[in-house]
C-alpha cells in the first residue's frame, strides 16, 4: 500500500490494510499528522462485530463511516494526543461501545487498558503491549492471527513514514529504546501505523528507528562536545537540525531535550 493509496482514502469508506483490518484516513492532514490520523477497524470476516482503533478528529462523516463497519465491540486509543482521541466521547455517544485507553481520562464507559491483557473483539485475539516512549501512555495492538506473521497497530511509536517526536517530559528516549527491542520481538508482522502507509516488517523498522536514535545521539554528543555540557536545547537544536521548518521546531526541541536528558541521565 502506498501512501497516495492513503491519502486519498478519505473520500470514500473503508479500505483493506491487512487479512483482518481495514482503515479510514481522518480529515485532519497536518505536519505533525501527515497525510491524517488512521483510524482501524478490526474484524473477522463475516462476524459482523469489530473493535475500532484512535476515531481521530470529532468529524460527523468520518465518525459514521466507522460506525457503520459494523457493531462496535469496544473502541481503543493508542495514546492521548488529541488527533487520535477527540471524537472518542462522541464515537461513545454514536456507538454505545466503551471506550478504553491507558489514561483514565481517555476512557469512556470502559476501564483502562493494562500491558499483556488480551482481548477479543470483532472475533479477533487483541493483545495489549506497553510501548511508553512517544508518549507515556502510548500502546500498541498485536493481532497474532492478522497473516502469517501477525499484525501490529503500532500508533505514533512507529510511523509508516519519518521518524516519531518523544513528547518530553512525558515520553522518555530510555522507555522508548526498550519499546522498540519489545515490538522488534514480535517478528516482521504487518505494521499498521496512525500516519502514513502500512510497511511490510515490523522488526525491520525497529532497527531502523534504533540506527536512527543513535545517529541523533552520536550528533548531539558532538553538539554538547562542541558547545558545552550545559549548552541550552535551542543552542544544540540548531547544531543538530539548522534547517528545521519553523513550523515543526518545538518538535524538533522536545526531540533534542528528550535526547539530551537521557545522555546527562
């Protein structure tokens, strides 16, 4: 699938992103959002139940599509940033389906999700996995069954194209590191992101994102190196990203504090 497939996904209902998933591109493209957020539906073919993941934006459309995949189990969120969780007390309102995230706040009619916990909904194994990193909070959803090496919704830990921004303070480069050698275990599953198009090898990827963190560290060592231990994080952010987009900057920051808290840590 490529991400023109994506982007134009919106204007009409739901597409297949794997054997027992398909998606809807929310319409909310932006820098930090790509094309939008996709929202999954998860469902056996023929069961008629399916479990929905991040609803995305509080859009009317977008909103019905998903509900009219068939009857909502339960809705999951993938971590608390708005883009994925907005529509999630009116998708409730819509459905009747709880809502369930790891944050209390985000849940609505459902308890909170813990790491290992397994779920069945829309007759399909769900299994909870902790990935704390992009943001405290921040989960993914393994569908053992989905193929034959699995599926793997991964939200914004790993995106089908870029790198993902550590929301520091809250999402720490120490837990993320550890994210990734957990979702890398999981072999080369369909990795189905929040942005961007669905890539075929989730371990692959891990280990790309790996070699990228520690290129940025060996950067900002040298930075640091260059500038002094206690260099401000605007100083360092432009030694390490001089031609950064003013609009996505403070993304470019929060990265470079994350990192730099975990190299003085």
């Amino acid at each position: 699938m490529t991400s023109e497939s994506i982007a134009t996904s919106n204007d009409s209902s739901l597409q297949r992103s794997s054997d027992l998933t398909r998606f809807r591109l929310a319409p909310n493209p932006g820098p930090m959002s790509l094309d939008g957020t996709n929202s999954y539906v998860i469902g056996a073919p023929g069961s008629g139940h399916v479990a929905v993941v991040d609803p995305g934006p509080e859009d009317e459309q977008h909103l019905a599509e998903l509900a009219a995949a068939g009857a909502v189990d339960v809705v999951l969120i993938t971590h608390r940033h708005a883009d994925h969780t907005e529509a999630s007390a009116r998708f409730h309102e819509l459905t009747g389906a709880p809502v369930r995230a790891v944050s209390p706040e985000h849940c609505h009619g459902g308890e909170p999700l813990h790491d290992g916990e397994v779920l069945n909904a829309g007759g399909i194994e769900i299994r909870v996995v902790a990935t704390p990193g992009h943001t405290s909070d921040s989960v993914c959803f393994h569908l053992p069954a989905d193929g034959p090496h699995g599926s793997v919704l991964t939200g914004d830990t790993i995106l089908g194209r870029g790198t993902t921004v550590l929301d520091y303070p809250d999402g720490r480069l120490g837990d993320y590191l550890a994210s990734l050698d957990r979702l890398e275990a999981l072999g080369p599953a369909t990795l189905l992101p929040a942005h961007g198009p669905v890539l075929p090898a989730l371990d692959a990827k891990c280990r790309e994102y790996r070699e990228h963190r520690e290129q940025r560290l060996d950067q900002i060592r040298a930075a640091l190196n260059q500038l002094g231990a206690d260099a401000s994080i605007p100083a360092v952010t432009d030694a390490v990203y001089p031609d950064v987009d003013p609009s996505v900057r403070w993304a470019a920051e929060t990265s470079v504090a994350a990192q730099v808290d975990y190299l003085r840590s």
